[in-house]
C-alpha cells in the first residue's frame, strides 16, 4: 500500500499498533514450540486418508498471493469431491461462474504458491493442502468437471507440497456446525443492502442488488 509520501506500507511496521512482536525468538518464548506429532503431520502427497477426505468435502478455501505480497482468501464449493483428485501429487478445481474479478487467477498467474483448507460439514478437523497452482484449460480434465451441462471453461491445477489435518479447536471455540448457536434470520447481515452501499453507484438499490443476486443464484450457478 502506498502512503501519501510514497513509501511503500508493507516494508515497514504498522504504526497503529503499539507492541509488535519482531522476531521468531520472541514469538516462540511466548507461544512456545509444536509437538512431535504436530512437527511430523506433514506429508508431501494425498495419501488415501486425503483423497477421501476431500472426496467427501463440499467446501473450500483458496489462499494466494500476488507478486506484491497480496493476499486473497476465496471460498469455493460444490457438490463433495467437487475438487478432483488426478494422483498422489495433483488435484484440479474447478473455475464455475463468478463475478469475474478473477482474483485468485490472476494472483495464480504472478505467484503460483497457494494454500487450501477442505472443510465437511459436521467434521471440526480440517484439511490443509499447501501447493504450486496453475491455470488449466486441459480438455480431457475439464470434460469430466461438466454440471447441468455446462463445462468449465478453466481450471486450477495444484502440484502438491504439503497436506496435513488441522485441528478442530477453531471450529470447537466457533461452533460452526451447532446449529444452536447460529444467528436468527433476523439478525443476519443483508448482502444486498451492503453492495449497494459499498458500491455508491447512483440509483442502486438494495431491491435491484438483491434482484441481481437472485438471478445470479438461480440462473448462473454453473
């Protein structure tokens, strides 16, 4: 981020925050060190455990990052196994419709390195899978992505580095998956109005946002 004297932000500490933590040595006398069976989870490919973890998983977050350093974090879900498991050492995502901001492509395109988390509803532990990712437009794998018909166009093609399961305290603290401790429907945020605000065009609504997003729902899925 460029400040108004030009000086690139993202070299230097952030100023609004007082007590900073500097180094790895301060870190670590804090937080300590991780466990034996934390330090060797890691494996380097999708044994069967991985691949039928993501088999069954409907859901997941795509992390990635510019040249710059540029972070985006981007959810992406289907039906489960909707991320296609080719090998021990490859997997494909599919690109389905969006908005066509195309943020995790065009970091893939300057930064290959990407970060997943799998999720299964109803499962606190999650799957992480750390990689080198490329854009793909390969025929015979794409052909095999197909819904109602419609095939994607392209696809994200990951080398695998790492895959390890990760611990479900988040989802535990959270309460994701208890439906008790959801908000009312009442309560929730609306979408529509948010765009509509975030937006400031003139004469956009709530009601055309949400119109907009209804359309997009039912008739551009795939």
């Amino acid at each position: 981020m460029e400040t108004e004297n030009g000086v690139n932000a993202a070299v230097y500490p952030l100023s609004s925050f007082e007590h900073q933590i500097a180094s790895e040595e301060e870190l670590r006398e804090l937080l300590g060190h991780p466990s034996t069976l934390v330090r060797n989870k890691v494996i380097d490919h999708l044994d069967h455990h991985c691949c039928e973890f993501i088999r069954l998983s409907p859901y997941a977050v795509l992390s990635t990052c510019n040249s710059d350093g540029r972070c985006d974090a981007s959810p992406r879900g289907d039906a489960p196994g909707f991320a296609r498991v080719l090998d021990e050492r490859r997997l494909v995502i599919p690109e389905r419709p969006g908005n066509r901001r195309m943020d995790s492509l065009l970091n893939i395109l300057s930064n290959p390195h990407v970060g997943i988390i799998f999720m299964i509803p109803g499962l606190e532990e999650t799957l992480r899978v750390n990689g080198s990712a490329c854009v793909i437009r390969d025929e015979f794998i794409l052909s095999e992505m197909d819904v109602n018909g419609r095939r994607p166009l392209v696809g994200i093609g990951i080398e695998v580095e790492e895959c390890y399961i990760h611990c479900a305290k988040a989802l535990k603290r959270s309460r994701l998956w208890q439906s008790d401790s959801w908000p009312s429907p009442s309560e929730l945020p609306n979408p529509a109005k948010i765009l509509a605000e975030h937006a400031a065009i003139p004469d956009l609504t709530p009601a055309k946002v949400g119109e907009t997003l209804r359309d997009s729902y039912t008739n551009r899925l795939y």
